[in-house]
C-alpha cells in the first residue's frame, strides 16, 4: 500500500519475507560483494505513535497472527502482543539474512540504516530503549539486532541540525548512546550533511569520534549523502538550500587547506583500513540455521518451538518460511528436536563448530489423515468432530442418512493448524 512517501510491503506476509530474502540472497551469489544494506527494515511510520502502528493488516498475516496466539479478533493497532508479533517479521527476515550470509561467506557486512528518530534513550537499560521511536513506532528492535549479534554494523540515522541546539544536543545523545550500545559488533553515526553546512558536518564528525570512560568509541561515520554534499547557508523548511561544488566538498574531507577554510580539520587526511569483524573468526562460538518442513519441503511450519539441547540448550521458533535459527553456540554435539500436534515427535543429532554456521534442516512427516475425536449431543442435535490436518489446507464436511447420497454439510474449513475441529 502507499504510505504517502513509498510503496509499503506488510513484512508479516510469508511471500513478502521469501521475496526479499530472495532478492537479498541473489545479490550475494551473483556478485561479489563486500556487504549488504537494509534500508527501511522496518514499518512504515505514516500515522504511527509511540506504541501504536496501523500497518501490517494484510489479512494473510492478521490470519497468522489469530491462528499463532489462538485469537478470533483482529487486533488493535496498540495491542502489545500484535506490535510484538509484527517485531519479530523484521527481526526474523534480518536473523534469517545474516545466518545465510555468514554460510555463503563469513567476509561479508549486514548491514542497516536504523531509526534515531527524536530523543536517545535515557539509558542503556532495555526499558529505556522500548520507549523509542524505532522500538516502539516503527517495530525496529535494532538494539536486539546487535545484542543477539545478527547485525554487524548499525548505522543510526543521526541526521540533525548542528546550527540548531535542541537537535545538536539529539545528535550528541545519540551518538553517544549508539557508542555504548554497540554489544560485540559494529555501530557508525549516519551523519545528515544534506541538512547542514559543512561547518556542522566538520563539527559533527570528530564529535562523532570521541571516546567513553571504557575507552569504546564508534566504529566510524557515514556521511548521506554523497550526492547533496554541504551546503552553503544554513537549512531552511523545504530544505531548497544552495549545496557545495562537489569538489571543494570533497576537497575538504580529506585536505587541510581546504578545511581550514570552513574552520575545521580535514577528517580523513588519508584512506584507512576497513574494521576487522573479529566475531567471523571467533571459533569459541558456532552458529546454526534450518527449516522445519512437511516431509516434500512445500509446505513450512510456521510459529513451532523448536528444542535445541547440548552444552547449553535453547528454544528456537520458526518463521512463516519455516526457518529458524541462532547465533553463537559453543561448540560440541546437540540435538533438534520438535514436537507437533498430528506429527510424530522428530529429534536429530548435530555438530556446532567454532566460526562457522552448522545447517540442519527437520522434516516432519504427518500422521496418516484421521478422525482423532467425535461427539454428538442428542439433545442439541450437534456434532463435533476433530481430525488430524495440514497448514494451509481447507478441508469439508459430508454428510449422508443412506451412505449413497452426500450432501456438503460445511463451507470451507481452513486448517488450525496440526488438529482441526468442526461441529455441526
């Protein structure tokens, strides 16, 4: 749907997170790339507040979410649980592209822009920071992304007004939030030069840079944009300010003449070398990924907890594609396993090994097609019935009082799930 600035896909539709997964992963097998970028992984903000967010109501995902949390009520745009649900299809789409990218080649940077809308959190608590606009507006948990360690560099979109005070002292925040916050990966402030003159931008930068106590300082800056440089006079409502000549912008990024002419220093006076990521290489730590599946492999498992037991053990959920997935394991033997209402309990044996990412994929088999349980109540004159079904699959209901001649007795009957239950 349009938003009123872009065409808006719902994240929580099952097409939409295999489609651009595909996109994403076609990217990387084709070229070889040093990264991959996710802008706008998130929902939209349009008509959104704090806590409250009207979009993702594509009725494919609004049936997901009823079915996943045994629901018959759409929910409301500030239902907590709905804004979770809505959460974790960002999350997992961002999980499930790291997993992949880090099998195909552990060289390449995930990266994403990231919302640093209005005031820092007050702390680095995780309360502080579920206030937020990216948390809690537009559903974009990107602190858990670099805690759990499925993002390796964030790029907070610190773009701010240095001739205004109010919004300098946002950037500072923030900047220095994104600072301590960055857990075992990479954070760089993303700088608004298209809103500044650049006698802010050569302010904002060695700011950007400056340590704390710990001794932790951002891994670096990221100028936007490269097309609309610095400008000439400070920003005005519509933005229609004069820029720089691209090359005296250039120029003064990286040549000290030219940058004492705006009062400042040149920042880069020469080409550095990329960060190391030392987590690719850290062998005290593996990872793994798979699918959950019925036994052809068409049909995924969406919403299953899936049990993962060995020197330490936890509980992994699969997405609407069936995949799940986890980020540093230590290495050693384990065992999958699930257990589905109308399938067979499934386990398998597995090895997780230091810096590299293990794959190992759960097939289920369903039992045979069955009446699992029927009752009829004489006095009501009503029959129940539940039987043993397949996701994504309506069944119907046939009646007869000779057995010769059938007649339909229900209208389409979309699975539940595992077990599906009718009466009459």
């Amino acid at each position: 749907q349009w938003d009123g600035a872009n065409y808006a896909f719902d994240p929580g539709h099952p097409a939409v997170q295999q489609h651009t997964f595909d996109v994403a992963m076609d990217i990387l097998r084709r070229y070889n790339v040093d990264g991959l970028h996710l802008d706008y992984i998130r929902y939209t903000d349009a008509n959104a507040t704090i806590g409250s967010n009207p979009w993702g109501y594509n009725p494919v995902t609004v049936a997901r979410f009823l079915r996943l949390n045994n629901r018959s009520t759409t929910p409301s745009p500030n239902d907590s649980t709905w804004l979770q649900f809505r959460r974790d299809q960002v999350s997992a789409l961002v999980r499930k592209l790291c997993l992949h990218a880090w099998q195909l080649r552990p060289s390449i940077t995930l990266s994403a822009a990231t919302i640093a809308y209005g005031s820092a959190p007050t702390s680095s608590s995780p309360a502080a920071w579920r206030e937020r606009d990216a948390y809690a507006r537009v559903l974009q948990d990107w602190r858990s992304w670099l805690e759990e360690g499925i993002l390796d560099l964030a790029i907070p979109m610190v773009y701010r007004d240095q001739t205004n005070a109010t919004r300098a002292s946002e950037w500072l925040a923030w900047t220095a939030w994104t600072r301590d916050n960055q857990f075992n990966r990479h954070a760089a402030a993303g700088l608004g030069n298209y809103l500044n003159r650049f006698e802010g931008t050569l302010t904002q930068i060695p700011a950007a840079r400056t340590t704390n106590p710990s001794g932790r300082s951002l891994s670096g800056t990221v100028l936007y944009s490269y097309g609309t440089w610095g400008r000439t006079q400070n920003p005005d409502s519509s933005y229609s300010s004069n820029y720089l000549p691209r090359a005296t912008f250039l120029a003064a990024l990286s040549d000290a003449a030219t940058a004492q002419s705006f009062g400042g220093t040149a920042p880069f006076p020469s080409p550095v070398a990329v960060p190391s990521m030392p987590w690719k290489s850290d062998t005290s730590r593996g990872h793994l990924m798979g699918f959950l599946r019925i036994a052809d492999g068409s049909i995924p498992i969406d919403g299953a907890s899936i049990t993962l037991t060995g020197t330490t053990q936890r509980t992994l959920r699969s997405d609407a594609t069936g995949f799940f997935g986890t980020i540093g394991i230590p290495p050693g033997s384990y065992t999958l396993s699930v257990s589905i209402p109308g399938f067979p309990p499934i386990s398998r044996s597995l090895t997780i090994s230091g810096a590299s990412v293990a794959s190992a994929n759960l097939w289920l088999d369903p039992d045979p097609f069955a009446i699992t349980a029927i009752s009829r109540n004489a006095a009501t004159r009503r029959t129940s019935l539940t039987w043993h079904s397949l996701p994504d699959t309506n069944y119907s209901v046939q009646s007869s009082n000779d057995l010769l001649s059938w007649s339909t007795a229900s209208p389409p009957i979309p699975s539940q799930g595992p077990s599906t239950s009718w009466t009459s």
